[in-house]
C-alpha cells in the first residue's frame, strides 16, 4: 500500500520585476504564502572575505506584521532565533548552487520578507530567492560584470509532512503543517541532489520506509516547482 497521499505542490506563481530598484525582485507564491524577494549586489564582500577573489551570497528573512492571524512584532532589535536559523538556511541553500570564483569579490543580499504566511515560508524563500539571485546574475553578466554564469543549476524547496495516518503529504499548509506527526523540509537541485533536508517528529518517531517516503515524495513536487521557475526565468 502507497504511503504516499498527496505528491504534487500547491498552486506556485513567481512574479518576476516587482521592484524597479533591486537587480532581482519577484514575489514567489505557494499556495496562499506569499514572499517578496529582492536581490541586491553590493560591489564588495564581508572583511574576512577580502583578497580571496572569491564572491558571497547572503540571505536575510522576516515575517512582516500582518502576515499571520496575530500580528508579528517587527524585530527591531536584531534577528530572533528563529528568524536567524531560517536565514542562515536561505543563504547556505543558494549558496549550494553557486560558484563564488566566477561571481568575483562582490555579494549578492537576497531578501525575503513574507507577507503571508500559510505554511512553507523558508521553502518558498528559498525557490523565489533563487530566481531573484539568477535575475540579478543575469543583470551582472549583461552588464560585462562578470564573463561566466557562476549557477550551476536551479535549486527550489519544499515541506513534506506525515500525517496521523502515516500519509505523506507534500508542500503543507499552515493546517496540515500543525496537525502533521513530522515536518521534514527538502531542499534540492534540478538533477535531484540534495542540498539540505530538515526533519523532526513531532510525535511518534517516523520509519526509515516513511523517510525514504518522504523524500520520494518531495523529489516528486519539486519537479513542478522547477518548472514553475524555468517558466518565470525565461517569461
């Protein structure tokens, strides 16, 4: 018997150039999450980065107020745990894709701010942030900035839950998000190599079956999303 209930995504919109001032803007939507993402070149890296010839990518991530049932607080003194574990996880997952010799001594800030939140906002983060980041290496390449595309390929995100029927199911909502035995978040390449996958069980510890499961299932959407950013990238 099938372990597996649900293998495709929510419905996926990218809206590519939503901010005339950033190299790369757009606003990824899943299902009903929303997240605007911008991509900003800074012609210089971090002090411990200087004389490498080598580039940076960064990602920095906030629930803006308004973006859930009760309203968010805006961190005004610094990033909470939270918001620093979900943007240390953005930039480790763009940075997987990127070969920083080629994009030079410079950095690229990816920027996500949700504007609602129904489950999903990091994945989703991280499959808008990657269109933004190659909307503005294709703006840096176009301008005789930098010679080769540094991307080695595409790289999106999503969660895959278990349910309390053992069923897995892929790209939760907030719902199915609270109500789930396991959350596991995959993060993968086009070619299907596997960047990070984050899993815990919320209740009773999960099988290796419905690991393998899990990410079966995950591998499985994601080939949705990657075609959702292949048309969004060459719209």
């Amino acid at each position: 018997m099938s372990l597996i209930k649900r293998s495709h995504p929510r419905e996926i919109k990218i809206t590519k150039n939503i901010n005339p001032y950033a190299h790369g803007s757009v606003i990824c939507e899943c299902g009903n999450t929303k997240v605007h993402i911008t991509a900003s070149v800074d012609e210089g890296v971090p002090p411990w980065m200087r004389g490498t010839e080598k580039g940076w990518v960064t990602a920095e991530y906030n629930m803006l107020p308004g973006s859930t049932h009760d309203r968010i607080r805006r961190e005004r003194k610094g990033a909470s745990g939270r918001t620093s574990e979900i943007q240390r996880l953005i930039g480790r997952a763009l940075r997987a894709v990127v070969d920083m010799k080629k994009l030079g001594e410079r950095q690229i800030i990816v920027d996500c701010d949700v504007l609602v939140a129904d489950g999903g906002t990091r994945t989703t983060s991280i499959t808008g942030g990657f269109v933004a980041l190659k909307m503005a290496i294709d703006k840096l390449m176009s301008e005789g900035k930098i010679s080769e595309n540094p991307i080695r390929e595409n790289l999106a995100a999503l969660s895959v839950g278990l349910n309390s029927e053992g069923k897995v199911i892929a790209d939760l909502n907030y719902e199915e998000d609270s109500s789930c035995e396991a959350d596991v978040n995959i993060v993968m390449t086009e070619s299907g190599r596997i960047v990070e996958v984050q899993g815990t069980a919320e209740g009773e510890p999960f099988t290796r079956e419905q690991f393998d499961a899990i990410v079966d299932c995950g591998a499985e959407a994601l080939k949705t999303v990657f075609q959702k950013q292949n048309e969004a990238l060459n719209a």
